[in-house]
C-alpha cells in the first residue's frame, strides 16, 4: 500500500516509523486519513511498532485524539516486573514439609496407603 508523503509525518507523530511504512499491504496493516480527524491506522494484530490501544475493530484512536490510554495504563509497570523476575531462594524441603505437618498436622507417610 502507498503512503502519501504529506500522512507519513502524521503516522510518524503516533509512534510509527520508516519500517513499518512496509507493513502497511492494505489488507492487514492500511491507514486512513480524514482533514478533522487526521489518520487512523488499521492494524488488528499489532504488527507494527504503534503501542497504544486498538480496538475490537482493529482501528487506532484518530491521530488527533492524542490518545495515551495504553501508554498511561502501563507506565512503570516494566519496572515492577522486572522486580518480579529477581532469583528467589529454593524452599528446603525439611522445612516445607515441617510446615506442612504443623499446618494440617499430619505425617506424609501416614496419607499414602
């Protein structure tokens, strides 16, 4: 699909780039433009590098709603998920069944038969 020249800086402004001009077949990634609205792409399986919401429909927010949905929803959400990922300790197994025996007060050997 040919993008004009006069929309690549309005789908630039979104946060797409040179690479993804080459996506856009106009079946699954394509664009559209309005003189109001701006542009607004269509691109359902997220292929390119645009990062805000897109609807059920597959359509963007118009270009000039500014929209930051997605981007304000999972701000710092990178860092408290790196948090996640640290090494955490193997439990010790003594103690894990200990625990276990305390809890619910009964010996593992005893439960199988």
């Amino acid at each position: 699909m040919k993008i004009k020249a006069k929309h690549k800086p309005l789908l630039k402004k979104m946060g797409l780039s040179e690479d993804d001009f080459a996506r856009f077949d106009g079946k699954h990634v394509s664009y559209e433009f309005d003189l109001e609205r701006g542009v607004r792409i269509y691109d359902p399986f997220y292929t390119t590098s645009y990062d805000e919401y897109i609807g059920i429909d597959g359509w963007s927010a118009w270009s000039s709603e500014n929209d930051t949905f997605m981007s304000h929803i999972l701000k710092g959400s990178g860092e408290k998920r790196e948090g996640t990922k640290a090494p955490r300790p193997k439990a010790d197994i003594q103690q894990m069944s200990s625990y276990l025996q305390k809890k619910f007060g009964k010996s593992s050997e005893t439960d199988v038969q």
